[in-house]
C-alpha cells in the first residue's frame, strides 16, 4: 500500500487480482488463452485504476480514474459469466464472482460519495 493506513479498496481489489491471475492460469493450463487474456486484462484493471486512483490530481481525476475501475469491472463481470454459462470452464470463478459483486458496490459508491463532495 502506499500510506500507513489501510485502504479497503485497493486492498481487495489487489487481492482479486491476485484471484484473477490464479484463475487465468488456471484456463492457460486448459489452453484457454484467449480467454484467459481477456480475463487478465480487465480483472487486473480494476485494482490498477484504483491504486492510480489513490493519487488522482483532483477529485475529478479521482471520481474518472474510480468509473474506470467500474468499466473495467463489469467487462470482467461479462468474462466471468460467460466462464459461468460455458461447462468448458474451471468452476472456480464462483469465488471470483462474488468478489467482484462486492468490490463493484464498493467502488459504485466511492464514486456517488466522491461526486457529492
């Protein structure tokens, strides 16, 4: 992290970063790669966008670089179901759809927070 004091959202969304690279090389395993680096990219994204968040020039650049984050979470959410739907797919994303629900709501309302001021 990059203060002394605990950032839930970064934290979880690194931690599912972590989930995602573990999942993709779980389907690169299967020869899943296109998959695998679609998943990658936009799962990864999200706690990037966060973490760059955290240093935002101003709150509009904080608010624009939080709805990336929400882009890139609901393209992941796409990726994840359609992992869900196909019966080719390791069933482990489960864990991983539920994160995302979760950081999603975070994320959705650090962005209605931030915009009130």
């Amino acid at each position: 992290m990059r203060n002394d004091k605990e950032n839930i959202i970064v934290k979880r969304t690194f931690d599912f970063s972590l989930g995602i690279i573990e999942y993709c090389e779980k389907l690169r395993s299967l020869n899943k790669y296109e998959m695998a680096s679609q998943l990658f990219r936009s799962g990864t994204s999200i706690g990037a966008n966060t973490w760059e968040a955290q240093n935002g020039e101003s709150r509009a650049d904080f608010i624009h670089k939080f709805k990336t984050a929400s882009k890139e979470a609901d393209e992941t959410l796409y990726w994840i179901e359609l992992c869900k739907a196909s019966k080719h797919y390791p069933s482990s994303h489960e864990i991983l759809f539920s994160e995302l629900d979760s950081i999603s709501r975070i994320i959705s309302k650090i962005i209605g927070t931030s915009k009130r001021g």
